[in-house]
C-alpha cells in the first residue's frame, strides 16, 4: 500500500531582499505567517505529515512559532537542516560563499525524512486551497512505471509577478496533454510599462514574456526518486559550476526535473491553479497580501480569528 503524500516545506532562506525572516512575519489576524495558510490548506487538503527545510541559524525561532503551530494543526512534525557544508565527498565550501546552494540541493538536505510520495512549496509564498488538493490526488492516484509520475501546479505569470522588485520563476512549456516539456529557471523578471521581461545579463538585453504563460512556483509534486536522481547530479553540477561561478552558483530543482524530461524518465503532469498567488518577496509586498487575507477570512475561505 502506498504511504501518504508529505508536505516538504523549503524554509531555510533568510530572507534578504525582504529585510527580514519572513518565514515567520505574521500577516494572520492571530499571528499567523503566510506558512500558516498553507499548512491550514494543505492539512485540509489530506496531508498529514510535513517536513521542514530550515538552517540551524534559525531553528529556535522558527520551532516556537511555525513548528508549534503545524503540531497543533496535526502535523506530524519533521525536520531537516540545509546548511552549506553539506556536500558530496571531495567537495569543499569555497572561501567567501556565504549564498545556499539552491532548492535541489534544499530536498537532498531532507532525504532521510522522504519516506514516501511528497509535495514541495516555497515557505513564503501563499498558493491557495485549490492546489493543495490538486498536488494531493495527483500523488495518490499516480505511482512510477515507465517513466517517473511527478507532477507540478502552475500559475499564470501575471498573477505571480511583484510591483516593487524582480523575482525568478521557472517558465514552463507544455505539451498538449499538459505534460511539461521543460522548465527554465529565470532569475530576474520584472515588470516593466505594463509588459513583463526578464534578462540574463544584468540588465543589459531584455526579453518579453507573455502574461499568461505558465511558471512554477515551486509546487511540485514527487516520488522518492527524485531525492536519488538530485543526488546522482549534484556532484556534477559542483564540478562543472564551481571552477567558474563558486560564491553564486545554485543546484535548482527545475534543473533536476529539466534533466530527466530530456533523458526521458519522467513525466511531469501540470497541474493548472484556479488560485491567485500571493508573495512577500520584498517587504513593501506585505500589506496588500495581509489585505488579500482578510478578504478571503470574510469570505469564509479562513477563520476570522485563528487558523490552529
């Protein structure tokens, strides 16, 4: 029998650009961070254990306040620690870096808690309801044969941009049966006289992208072996990234996905989100996701006082 979906939550980040460890910034009526309103989402949704990815420079803050909560909701509680030095034999931090090696390299910092099918989200972004069950019945109704059952939720690009800064997303391309076909990660796109463009050189070209294409938000869904299939690749990323970009370069997830869509050993089904996404990339993004959340509370979507 197959064990039940867990909820894999990357929430080492610290929070640069936003000014702050946004991971636990309350946004709720009750205290509540944004990670609070997907852990209520994704419990309601059927998971039932959850997995945090955090640093051990944060472990006492955010244990006393997110990890109490997901206890109280019923969350079986796990978590895993994504720190720098956890490398392959043979590797070494280089001098300087000081930026963490990506969300690929976060899920191999949790592979002794993956014990079964598992959905992935950003600890600070908001997804909504829909997606949550969405990811949920994928993984409970998909297994592994030919080629690996994973999956992913998708947002339009419109709805994912901020108004006070760049951000990156993975621009996805599907097939007609809305599988994905690959997934770019692109690490600055802002918007820009009404049109959304990103650029690759600091600047110095840009390039248009249509509204409604379709980005990951890091909502992914997964077998075990994605863990096995991201450790077989850091090693080589490292060797290849490290002799020429060792203090910035980062293991993404969507590389890893990207690569086995291209070997052909996976499957990656979108799932498309009715949801509008909400993000506090930067601090001025705050008051209109708090704003957003009342709406939803008096709408009945949430409790008016606490979620847990």
């Amino acid at each position: 029998m197959q064990k039940l979906p867990i909820l894999v939550v990357m929430a080492a980040g610290m929070g640069s650009r936003y000014g702050g460890l946004k991971q636990i910034d309350p946004v709720g009526p009750a205290g509540e961070a944004i990670l609070d309103y997907s852990l209520y989402d994704a419990r309601r949704a059927g998971f039932k254990t959850v997995v945090f990815i955090i640093k051990h420079e944060i472990e006492e803050a955010f244990k006393a306040s997110v990890g109490v909560r997901a206890a109280r909701a019923g969350f079986e509680v796990r978590y895993a620690y994504q720190q720098l030095e956890n490398l392959p034999d043979g590797f070494s931090v280089p001098a300087g870096r000081a930026k963490p090696w990506g969300t690929a390299h976060a899920i191999l910092a949790a592979e002794k808690e993956i014990d079964a099918p598992f959905a992935v989200i950003n600890a600070d972004d908001y997804y909504g309801p829909a997606c949550f069950r969405l990811i949920f019945d994928y993984l409970t109704t998909h297994a592994d044969g030919a080629r690996y059952a994973w999956s992913m939720v998708g947002f339009l690009l419109k709805n994912t941009v901020s108004e006070n800064g760049a951000v990156s997303r993975g621009v996805c391309v599907t097939d007609a049966d809305s599988n994905l076909v690959s997934v770019t990660e692109r690490t600055r796109i802002e918007q820009a006289g009404g049109s959304i463009r990103y650029t690759e050189d600091d600047g110095a070209t840009w390039h248009d992208l249509p509204p409604e294409t379709l980005v990951s938000m890091n909502l992914w869904g997964f077998t075990p072996a994605f863990v096995a299939e991201a450790k077989a690749g850091f090693a080589a990323f490292l060797a290849k990234n490290l002799p020429t970009n060792p203090l910035k370069a980062e293991y993404y997830l969507p590389s890893v996905v990207s690569a086995q869509l291209a070997a052909g050993r996976a499957n990656v089904h979108l799932l498309a989100s009715p949801d509008k996404w909400y993000g506090i990339t930067y601090r001025e993004d705050k008051p209109g996701l708090v704003a957003a959340l009342q709406t939803m509370a008096a709408e009945g979507l949430y409790p008016t006082d606490r979620l847990f």
